[in-house]
C-alpha cells in the first residue's frame, strides 16, 4: 500500500525524537563537555584532550572499574550456580508450594533497591544487628562488617546473593521448563544415570540460557548503584566505591563535568566490550 | 521418573532455608519499624518488638505524603509515555520492510540505551535539564525515565507482535480498516498481556529506581520516594525505626501490586532468557 511508504516512517518518529533528545543530544553534549575544565559546575575554557589524558592516569578511577570487576566476578558465578541448582530442586515441583514459592521468589526483584540496602544494613549493623546475633550463637567473634574494607565488600556480595538469586532460578527454571523430553528419554534408554544426564543432555540444552543469564547478570552488576548507595555509601573511605559510584561523586560532588563526561564514554566501553563478549559466544551458540 | 525419599527431604530442607532467607530480610525490616528507637538499639537485638508501636509510621505518613504523591506521578507518567511511543515504533518495526542496515541500526541504539550505565545519562541531562528549565519538574523526570523505559518497550513488543500473524492485518484491511484502526482495534488487543507485561516493568524500575531523580531533582516539587528516603538516611542517621517504616511504605505498594500481576512480571522478567 502507498500510505504504508509513509507510515512506517511517521509511526517511528516519536521514538526517534525520544532517542534523539535523550540519548543522541546528552551524548554529544557529554562529549562536548569532556573538552572543556569546569569549575564549581560551570566551563572554564577549552582545554582539547586534556581530560581524557588526565583520566586515562586517574588511579582512582581505575581503581573503581577494578573494583566492580572484582565484585562481578565473584558474585556472578556464585548465583549461576546456586540459581541452576535451586532450579533444577524446583522444576518437576507442582501444586500449591510451587506457586507460593514462586511469588516468593519474585519478592527481591520488587523490593526497591535502596530499602534493600537499608534492611542489610539493618542486619549488619555492629552490636544491634542480625549478623552479630548469628556470628555469637556460632561461637564467632563478631566481624565488623560495615567498618572494614573487606567487611563491606563481602555485605555487599550478600546483599546481591539476595537480590539476585532468585532473579537467576526464574530465569534458569525457565529454561528448563522449556526443554523438550526427547533428549532425556534417549539418554534413560542409553542408561545414562542421572549425573551424566545433567552433565550430556541439560547442560549442553541449558547453555543459550545460561549465557543470556550470565549477560543480564553482568550489565546490572556494572551498572549497581541504589543499594550500595543506601548501604554503604560507597565507604568505608573508597573501598565499595563502585564506576557509577565514582562517577557521580567527580560529576556532582566535585561539579567536575570534564572529567566525569570522560569517564562515562569509558565506563561505556568497558561495558561494551563485555556484553559484546558474552553477545559473541551466544552468537556463535546458535549458528 | 521416581525420586527417592531422601531426595525429597533433602529438596524440602533446601527449598525451606531458600524461603527463610529470601522472607527473612523484610520481616527484619518490618520488626524495626515497629519497635522505639530505644528498643533497636539493643544489643542483642530482639527478634520480635518488645510492645508495637506505630509511631513511625505516623511519622512517615506526615513527612513522605508528598514524594509518595510525586513517585505516582512520574511512574504512572512514564508507563504511559513509554507504552504509546514504544508499541508504535514495535508495530512498525514488526510489520514494515525497512532500507538494508535501518533495522540493525535501530536495535543496536536500543540495546545500547538499554545497557547503559544510567549515570551516562544522567550527567548531560542534569546539565541540559539545568539550562532548560526541566531540572527538578516532573515532565523532566518522565522524560528522563521513558528514555530508558522505551527501549524495552520497542524491544519487547517486537517480537510480541511478529508472533501475531500478518494473515490478520491483511484481513481487516481488506475489510477496509486503516493501518491505524487496524494497530487499534485488531493487533492491541491481541498484544494485550504483552502491553500487560512491558507496562508493569516499566512501572516497577520506575517506583524503584533512585538514580534519576537523585540527581535530576532538588526539592518537594518533584522528588521522589526513595530520594527522600536517601535524604532522612544522610540527615538523621540513628532513626532507624523510622527509616525502617519508610521502606515499608515503599515497598507495600509494589507488593500489592504484584498479587495482581505476578503472571505478567516473571513472564517480563524471564523473557529473552529462554530462545
């Protein structure tokens, strides 16, 4: 039809306005920004790539990309894990447990973030807090959990564990429930027992899933700031001071936009470059 | 398949301590609010309050009214941005043939806005919204959140629709309908648990997400729950009880909602996961 010739176009339009004016524009203002020194806020003077040259020798921002990769990289494969496992207990469970278990699974994921960091914040308090209860009642010292460096990485590390387990089993439970039996009919009548099954059959099925798991998994954890921000802070000193983190406190803290406008097309980057890697092998799964 | 007794002890046990663990948390949030001040700080604290009081949430309700009123507004503002701009472009995108490398083009930009890091956003945006005059009103704050609510939106509604078989739009418009009448009366209505599905995610990161308005906002005007929140958190440190009763407050919403549309937000959350 003629009017389609148009309309395919005019019905996109006020996406691209969004996507233009939200998203094109602040880019190139971002980029515009990174070319100039501010002071208290305001630009001072055209200055070039000098701050991209200062930020690629900016330790602590550095230090707070490295920061995040250590986080990820310990949590993420901890809840692929445990996520596979809990689902693979849940799959062939039906009836009711199986409804009020998946309503209660779904509870972290709509609990605003920064409550969440305020209830483990709550649990980890030292002397009031839940965490000492249960340290004591093992014969432990209490550890200062929130004081230390290492103390706040590891609540942290908690904290996601309860946030984001349950978001992994679904999607995990998901791709099993998707799987076709005929595979697993094969396997019992070649007399593979159940460890073989899981290792031959569900895993090399469940790959896609885990992978796409393994993305999601990743941007959100690059991408972590509310709770943090409501349980730590970011402190003590620097030590949970992840990249969102640190880039908010150069660009409204300091009111230093150059330097903040930098970092943000490396966060980018480095953000790119991951998910482009995961996208790659998910890529070449399906081929 | 039969499965032993032990299995199924051992599974009960496991499914058991992953309920306390998840549960656990808010009742620890719950018990604070209701306790005084004075009986939180306890050591050891007691698991359950010695005498309930409901003063902090009194408390609460007197000083959050208004951001709770602003969280509305912008979630609600949002959605529905986000909806009608992101189900048009998906029905185009779904049923049109574009030049060579637009469709590319298009998924790439909206897979990148919907990966990236927020602050990216965030920090142009306080700067343009400051000259602009959008800083600190709630049309710049809906704005703001349909940038990223959109994306899923387009994303997610594509492969909605190209599920609905192109057989049905040839048949109303033959039947004389227009595209439009066609997208409204016929291919709407089909999509509906999809529309269903984006809106609800849409509304919860929304209600949920500190980030944005942290930064985009300043005062009563246009803030927003959790940036309240934030703000009682840094102001007055040793409130706990009442602290505790704001994050009630802020999530009770949310749960509710859940009962109603539980289906919707776990087919949201598990989509793309399962090819």
């Amino acid at each position: 039809m003629k009017a389609d010739r148009w309309l395919r176009y005019v019905l996109l339009v006020p996406a691209f306005v969004v996507l233009l004016a939200l998203f094109v524009y602040p880019i190139i203002y971002a980029f515009h920004s990174s070319l100039y020194t501010y002071l208290y806020g305001r630009p001072t003077g055209f200055v070039g790539f000098r701050n991209w040259g200062e930020v690629f020798g900016d330790r602590a921002f550095w230090l707070s990309i490295l920061r995040t990769l250590i986080y990820s990289v310990i949590a993420i494969p901890i809840e692929l894990v445990v996520g596979l496992g809990l689902a693979l207990l849940y799959v062939d469970l039906s009836g009711r447990l199986a409804g009020i278990l998946r309503t209660i699974v779904v509870i972290p994921f709509i609990v605003m973030p920064i409550v969440t960091g305020i209830i483990w914040k709550l649990i980890f308090l030292p002397h009031f807090g839940v965490a000492d209860v249960i340290e004591s009642s093992l014969g432990l010292k209490p550890l200062d959990w929130l004081g230390t460096a290492k103390g706040a990485t590891a609540s942290v590390i908690i904290m996601d564990f309860w946030m984001w387990i349950p978001f992994v089993f679904l999607i995990m439970l998901a791709g099993l429930q998707s799987q076709p039996d005929e595979p697993y009919e094969a396997a019992v009548v070649d007399g593979a027992n159940p460890w073989q099954r899981f290792v031959y059959v569900t895993l090399p099925l469940l790959k896609p899933t885990i992978l796409v798991a393994a993305t999601l998994r990743t941007i959100d954890a690059i991408r972590i700031f509310d709770q943090v921000y409501s349980m730590t802070g970011g402190g003590p000193g620097v030590s949970t001071e992840f990249v969102s983190l640190h880039v908010a406190q150069v660009a409204f803290n300091l009111a230093d936009f150059g330097h903040a406008s930098v970092q943000l097309f490396i966060a980018f980057g480095v953000m790119l470059v991951l998910v482009g890697f995961f996208y790659s092998l998910i890529g070449r799964e399906n081929v | 398949m039969k499965k032993g007794r032990l299995f199924k002890t051992l599974r009960a046990i496991i499914i058991t301590i992953f309920s306390v663990w998840t549960l656990f948390p808010l009742y620890w949030l719950l018990n604070t609010s209701l306790k005084t001040n004075r009986q939180v700080l306890q050591s050891p604290p007691s698991f359950f309050p010695a005498h309930v009081v409901f003063s902090s949430y009194t408390y609460v309700f007197s000083n959050f009214g208004v951001y709770f009123v602003n969280s509305i507004i912008t979630a609600l503002g949002s959605t529905f941005l986000s909806v009608i701009v992101g189900v048009l472009a998906a029905y185009s995108l779904s049923r049109f043939k574009f030049p060579k490398g637009f469709v590319a083009i298009t998924s790439f930009i909206i897979l990148a806005v919907r990966m990236m890091l927020p602050i990216v956003f965030i920090v142009p945006l306080f700067q343009i919204f400051r000259q602009t005059n959008l800083y600190n009103t709630h049309i710049g704050l809906i704005f703001a959140y349909t940038l990223v609510n959109m994306p899923f939106v387009v994303w997610l509604m594509t492969s909605y629709f190209q599920e609905i078989p192109h057989a049905l739009d040839e048949a109303a418009l033959i039947d004389g309908c227009g595209r439009l009448k066609t997208l409204w009366a016929v291919i709407i209505p089909l999509a509906s648990p999809g529309i269903a599905t984006t809106a609800v995610m849409a509304m919860i990161f929304t209600w949920n997400d500190l980030i944005f308005g942290l930064y985009l906002t300043s005062n009563s005007q246009a803030m927003t729950l959790p940036v309240s929140i934030i703000g009682f958190l840094s102001q007055y440190q040793t409130y706990w009880s009442q602290m505790a009763a704001a994050g009630v407050v802020a999530i009770v919403p949310m749960v509710i909602f859940l009962l109603f549309v539980q289906k919707y937000l776990v087919r949201g959350l598990t989509v793309g996961g399962v090819k």
